[in-house]
C-alpha cells in the first residue's frame, strides 16, 4: 500500500496525486539495506564486543543476533515483562512469525539495535543495566582532535549560514555511516537548498519556540547545539526544545546523557567563543529557555505520520520543528522507494508544525528533487544517494 499524508495534509495546495511506493526492504540483492544487514551490522557487533568487557552469555546472545538476523531468522515479540514490550508488540503487528528478510528496511532496522540493547543487559536488572554499549564509541570521538579543531573554529566570528551548514554536515559524522564508507569522502555540495526559506520562517515567527530533533550524539550534536545557542541570542527562538532519544538506539544516536557531555565539552573547550556558548547554553536549561525532552516513539520503527497524539500535542505550537538527520528524514518521509522528484511538501503536510530537514544523504530515499538535479546526480554512476557526499536542507510550512 502507498503511503499518503495524514487528512490534514489537505491544505497543501495544487500538488499531484502521490505515486505508489514500495516500502523499502531489506530481501533485495545488492541493495544499499542488505549491505547494512550483511556488512556494517558484523563489523558493528565486533566493535560493540571488543569495547566492553561483556560476559559469556551477552556475548553469545550477540552473536546470535546476529546470526538470526543475517541468516534468515523468524522474527519473535519481545517477552512481557520488559518494559517496552507492549508498545513493541503493537509497532510490530503484522510483522511477528515472519522472517527478517521479510522486514522493511527501517522496521528491521530499528528492531535490531533494540536486540542489540537487550543482549548487552540494558534492560534487565543487573550491573549491566542501563550501560550504554555505544558509549566508548561516541566519548571517544567527543575527545578526539577533530572536535578540538571544529571548536577552535568558532574562535572566528561565523555568520549564521556557516551555523546552519556546520550542523548540516555535522550529520555526516555517523559512527554507524563511517563503519564502511569510503575513507575521505568530501561533500559535493547540496541537492536541495532551501536554506533562505528556514530563515524566513524564523524571522516571521521570531521569539517563538523552536524544535529540534537530535540524530547524533558527539561531533554532530555540537554544532547542532552552537545553532540552537545562535537561535537564542538573536531572538528568533524565545525558547529551544531539543528532542532526544530516551535510550541509545542506532549507534551514534543523541540522549540525554550526550547532550549533557557535549555540554560540558563546550563549556571546557580552551577557546573563549566554545566555552561562552556552553556556559550559555548551561544557564538556558536552568532558565527553561533551553530544555531538553525526549519520547519513546523517537526509538519507535514507525514514520512520523503514525506518532501518538500526546506528542503532536507536545510538538504543535512551535515556530518551526528542525529535524536532523538521514532516520529522521526517512520517518518524515517514509522510507519508500518515492521518485525523487516527488514533492517535499506532499510528504510532510500531515506534520504538526513548519517543518525542516536538514540531512546528508545516506539511505536510499530521497524526494523534493529539481528534475536536472536528479539527472545530473544519476549521470555520475556513483551511489549518490548513499554516499554522504550530498545534502539537502527542505522545509515546509
């Protein structure tokens, strides 16, 4: 079945019926979702092993899931008692006693890194419980030069175009992305820019609220965090809401426990500019200017059109939702096989406020497109829309 628009995406004037689009799965030979399932995942689970000393049966719970979910293994509800089961087996309805090859791409995925969390002991009582198993991973790129180097940067005065192209690409510093792309990839520039428009919307909605919805933790996270402070300053955001996750989830994604170390990173940098924004951003939170809140359908393998009506509610109101990242984007969206020069618009009208993306492209869909730019982009034989080497920036409302 295509995916439509929620009713009130009616007000979206003058814009062609929708095409059907497959779901995109992760049973297709060759394809960018299987290489996830039979490449990255391996090396993924030998990293989270050697970066923490788990025991015996972590470890062989592990290797078992990754077994079951590369070599075609039924897909079974998680047990009643732990605390998520409920809302897990109602995301999965319709997909239990079927294999994994059977699964959409984001429903498969998103069910693994919850796989991932149980095996490690996160859920369970014990000492394992509530440890991060993709904590060694995002502290060490927080503490890693590269960050020195991007927040010695802001030492030099920075317009807010450079602001907002710094958390654009910010998103391509995926831990989980960077486990088998090319070494080097450099950005080749936007396939959407809709960059004057974000501005517009603030401008005409300024001193509202502003929401962002985090991706990645870390070296993304921080500029990501230098913008929500610019927002503030200026006065176009009164006050910034930053979603985050309520549990670790794909490997790099933000929580609260991130947000707060690339905080203190902020605040302890050498350099004047990093520390005042951190210590500003410090007090924002003990003001309520900046607060900081999460949900569980953030970890939910469901697009947005589906969330709960407490968190519209939450999310109505606001000047203008920013959403970071590929996952975010292909929720928003829904991760189907769309033709890319599929109208933004008609995708996101069901969404509760002004909506922007702000997304390097890596995954398969991708919509909004200017038609030269797709045939452009297709003439390169290169795997364009998986690479990281494009992004876009699309906003609507």
């Amino acid at each position: 079945m295509p995916h439509t628009p929620a009713p009130d995406a009616s007000d979206v004037p003058d814009l062609p019926e929708l095409p059907d689009a497959p779901e995109i799965r992760i049973d297709v030979p060759g394809s960018f979702p299987r290489a996830v399932f039979r490449e990255r995942h391996p090396v993924l689970i030998g990293q989270v092993l050697d970066a923490l000393p788990y025991g015996p049966r972590q470890r062989a719970a592990l290797t078992e899931l990754l077994a079951r979910s590369t070599g075609g293994g039924v897909l079974e509800p998680p047990d009643a008692d732990t605390p998520d089961g409920a809302r897990w087996r109602a995301w999965g309805a319709g997909q239990w006693g079927r294999r994994w090859d059977e699964a959409p791409f984001l429903w498969a995925e998103s069910w693994f890194y919850r796989l991932l969390l149980e095996a490690t002991g996160w859920f369970r009582p014990g000492a394992w419980q509530g440890v991060d198993p993709f904590a060694p991973f995002k502290a060490a790129e927080l503490a890693g030069p590269a960050v020195d180097a991007e927040l010695a940067a802001l030492e030099a005065e920075s317009g807010r175009d450079a602001l907002l192209s710094a958390a654009l690409w910010g998103n391509r510093a995926d831990l989980s992305f960077r486990l088998t792309a090319p070494d080097g990839s450099a950005e080749s520039g936007l396939v959407a820019d809709d960059s004057a428009r974000l501005w517009a919307v603030l401008e005409r909605g300024r001193g509202g609220r502003v929401g962002v919805v985090a991706d990645n933790a870390g070296r993304e996270l921080l500029p990501d965090l230098v913008l929500i402070d610019h927002l503030l300053t200026t006065g176009l955001a009164g006050q910034a809401v930053l979603y985050v996750k309520p549990h670790p989830y794909f490997l790099s994604d933000a929580t609260t426990a991130d947000t707060l170390a690339a905080l203190t990173r902020l605040r302890t940098a050498p350099g004047k500019a990093a520390a005042a924004i951190g210590e500003r951003l410090w007090r924002a939170m003990g003001e309520g200017t900046l607060t900081v809140r999460t949900h569980p359908f953030f970890c939910a393998p469901l697009p947005y059109d589906a969330m709960p009506a407490d968190l519209r509610a939450e999310l109505a109101g606001a000047t203008l939702t920013v959403l970071k990242g590929d996952l975010n984007y292909r929720r928003l969206v829904g991760d189907r096989h769309w033709p890319p020069t599929t109208p933004f618009a008609a995708l996101t009208g069901y969404f509760p406020t002004p909506v922007a993306a702000l997304r390097t492209l890596k995954s398969d869909v991708a919509v909004g497109l200017a038609p030269d730019t797709v045939s452009r982009l297709d003439a390169t034989g290169t795997p364009w829309r998986t690479s990281g080497r494009h992004a876009l920036i699309q906003v609507h409302g």
